[in-house]
C-alpha cells in the first residue's frame, strides 16, 4: 500500500515519540532507585541518620595512630574505645561475661599456642588478662545457654574446648594435641569432631550447628555445615557449675547434604537438604566422612547466628557467611539455613533448606563475621576481602534487612554503615548487647599491631 507524506510524516513522529519515551526508560535505573530509597528511609530500616556511600580508601600507615581513626562510621553512630594496645594482637570473636551485669569482654586471639589463646577483658578500663594458652587460632568463642562458655581453633586440626568460671580462671595452659588441661574448669569437646571452626551456635538443648572454613581445592569439595544432637540433650534452664552436666560430653555429628534421593550432592547448593550421619576418623577429623557422604560442599564457611526472632516462635533458623573469592571474582554470599522447629531439633524429623539471603558483589564483598541486631532484626555483614585487589578499598560493615512480604527470599537491601582506613585491617567479631544498641567489634590486623575494640552506640 502507497503511503502518503502526511502519513509518512505522522509516523516519524511517533517513531521519535517512542524511541524517546525508551530512552527515558533507559535512562531510569530501578536497582538505583531501590537504594536511594533505603539510604532515605535509613532512619527507619537501619537506625542510622545515613550510611556510607562508598568504601574508604584511606590507608593509616602510623602505628601511633589514634584507635578511633581507623573507622568512619555512619552519620548517627559513634564509638568508643573499650581498650586498645593492652590487648592481644588479633582479637577475634568474643562475648560480654557475665551475661547479666557483664564486667569483662571474652576474646578469642587468632595467633598461635604460645601467644594468649583467650583473654578477659575489663569493660571499664579495657585491662587485658590471659585466661588460657595452648590453643591456635583461637576464632569463634560465645557464651551456651547453659551459662559455660565454648572456644574453637580455625585450622584443620581445630577442635572446640568449653569452659566454666572464667571470671577467676588465669594463666591456664592447654595442650591442643593431646587435649589436656591445666584447669580442671576447661575442657576440649571430641564429640564435635575436628574442623576449622568458626560460626557455631548452640540451642538450649545442646543441638549445636556449625561450619567448616574450608575452600574447594583440587577438585574436592569446600567445607561442609555440621548438626551436632547430643546423647543426652539438656531440659532444665539453669546455668551449670559442672562441666560433666553439659550437654557436649557426648553425641551425634551430622553433615548437610542438599538435594533430594538422588539428586543430592554436588550442584545442589540450595534448596531442601538432610542430615546425613558423619563419624570422625582416628585423629578426629570430619572431613573424610563428610566427603563420602557426599556432603554439600561451600567456599570458606565463615561465622553464623541464630535469628532470634525465628527462635523466639521455636523455629531453627540461623544465617552465615560463605566467604568467597574476590580475586576469581566470587565475591561470596550470604545464606540461611532452617532446621524445622527447635524443640524437635534433636529428633532429625524437619527437611532442612538453605536459600540464599544476600549475593556478594564487588561491593558487598566475601562477607565474614555476621551479628543478629536485636530488636530491629536485621544482620551486621563483616567484609574480609583482598582490599588491593583490582582497586583500593577498605573493607565495610553493613546492615542488612531481612527478607520481607515481596516475592523473592532475598534481603530487601543493605546498607553501609562503617569502613575501615586501613587496608591491612579487617571488622571481625561483632556483636550486640541483649538490648541491640551496644555493638561491639575488634578491629582486627590494624597497622598498630595492637587489639582494638570499639563499643557502636547511637542506633536509633
């Protein structure tokens, strides 16, 4: 059919409407949006005046160095220094002791046996006193429901070792071959196998879960997540003064297998998942059993922590880190893990199931430590990342929202909320008070070579 120059004319007209109506589309960038729209409403998602845009670049250089000068915080939040240059030099995790009225911080020191393996730490003062050495590569410490409080070494060989009465224990030595103690009040817990442990949590029945900080290597899977149901799990409520009363004397360990029948294994990251019974070898380790069942396999599980607000209703749900790989550009994740209802977890009964929380990227990059903030019930993300790598940048803390009534599992957004000023450094260990507004953090690898802690208040 001919067409007219009018009707020509009239088409080139809606031709330039359009395509200038998709080049504003274009030019709107929704994912941009969402985060503007977070950093808005920060008040009210995060409890922040407003975060960080961007990650520091800064590097401090001077081991004299003011402590408070190696973190920028989010507008609203400050800090104080609850001890530095006293303390150990690679403060790890740690917990307030005692739990009601604390007087002391517990640290773990990530360094070798000879170097203190835990310390107390005095929260008036910031005075440090090495409770024991022996240890290596002392990582993940809390306090149990039971009221002792459990330790673990991040290396191959690394077991987990609970203790009583810490407030009057000091200059105790432990072997970590052979598991023997000086102190009658400290002993090492075989029953959890040997891994490199990092986050581990415990319900008030004893039912411990816990990862393995192992990367895939030479075709062999990563590190696998563990259920560990005690011969006699606990009833009461009441702290223990007895060691023999603790429920991790003995016990059962399992590895998470995702998958379902024979779909199972190695692919299945995500999704429903069993738990398949897991017995050490003769030296204790895990590993070889986790690979024959063929245990679901993660880059480099890092920390994890119950969401108590899922704990609260008696359902099992705990979030961690798989830490990743920036330099391969696997910038690592943030996943959660339920295990049906908690007063059933001892029974196995309840199909477990990972999903995926938050994915890494160049910004949110290879996740670590991770806190549950209570009250609020969002999760503080800890970086470790190669801050060299590609470009500088520091690492960050960030808060993120969990996953709300919207149709995807993921978090409904992040946002940063403190970088660090030296590249050497990394956030690790944070943790909140009961009332979610004390958060406290070792700035761990700083170029003072010295242990800082900082205690985060101002959250809204």
């Amino acid at each position: 059919m001919r067409r007219t120059r009018a009707a020509i004319a009239t088409a080139a007209g809606i031709a330039l409407v359009v395509a200038g109506s998709v080049a504003a589309v274009a030019a709107i960038d929704p994912g941009q949006q969402q985060q503007d729209q977070l950093e808005a409403h920060s008040v009210q998602y995060f409890g922040v005046t407003s975060g960080l845009a961007v990650s520091s670049m800064q590097d401090i250089n001077d081991p004299n160095a003011p402590p408070l000068s190696f973190a920028t915080l989010a507008d609203g939040l400050s800090a104080r220094v609850v001890t530095s240059g006293v303390a150990a030099s690679n403060l790890d995790m740690g917990a307030l002791w005692p739990v009601e009225n604390p007087r002391w911080l517990l640290y773990c020191n990530e360094q070798g046996a000879s170097d203190p393996g835990v310390q107390r730490i005095d929260l008036a003062t910031g005075a440090a006193t090495t409770i024991l050495t022996g240890i290596a590569s002392c990582d993940p410490l809390h306090v149990t429901p039971w009221g002792t409080v459990v330790f673990g070494e991040e290396r191959t060989d690394g077991h987990v070792w609970e203790m009583v009465q810490p407030e009057s224990i000091s200059g105790a030595t432990v072997n970590r071959v052979t598991g023997a103690s000086s102190d009658p009040r400290i002993v090492r817990r075989d029953a959890l196998g040997a891994v490199a442990f990092e986050g581990i949590a415990f319900l008030p029945s004893g039912v411990g879960y816990y990862g393995d900080e192992l990367a895939p290597i030479a075709g062999a899977a990563g590190g696998a997540y563990h259920k560990f149901i005690p011969t006699q799990p606990r009833t009461g409520s009441a702290a223990i003064s007895d060691l023999a009363d603790s429920p991790l004397t003995s016990g059962s360990t399992y590895a998470l297998k995702v998958g379902q029948g024979s779909n199972a294994g190695q692919g299945m990251a995500q999704g429903d998942g069993i738990w398949v019974k897991v017995t050490a070898d003769a030296t204790g380790s895990l590993r070889p059993a986790d690979r024959a069942a063929g245990a679901t396999g993660y880059y480099r599980p890092e920390d994890l922590s119950f969401d108590e607000a899922a704990l609260a209703a008696d359902r099992v749900r705990f979030c961690g880190n798989n830490t990743g790989r920036e330099q391969a550009h696997y910038y690592g994740e943030t996943i959660c893990i339920t295990d049906g209802a908690a007063s059933a977890a001892t029974t196995n009964a309840a199909t477990a199931q990972v999903q995926i929380l938050v994915d890494g990227s160049p910004a949110y990059n290879m996740p670590d430590n991770v806190a549950y903030q209570p009250g609020r019930g969002n999760w503080i993300i800890h970086e470790d990342g190669e801050t060299e790598f590609e470009r500088p940048h520091n690492n960050d803390l960030w808060s993120c929202l969990d996953d709300g009534t919207d149709n995807d599992l993921l978090s409904d957004g992040c946002l940063r909320i403190a970088t660090l000023n030296d590249l050497d450094a990394e956030w690790t260990g944070g943790f909140f008070d009961p009332t979610g507004q004390h958060f406290y953090v070792s700035i761990q690898h700083n170029t003072t070579g010295a242990g800082i802690v900082l205690d985060i208040t101002g959250w809204r």
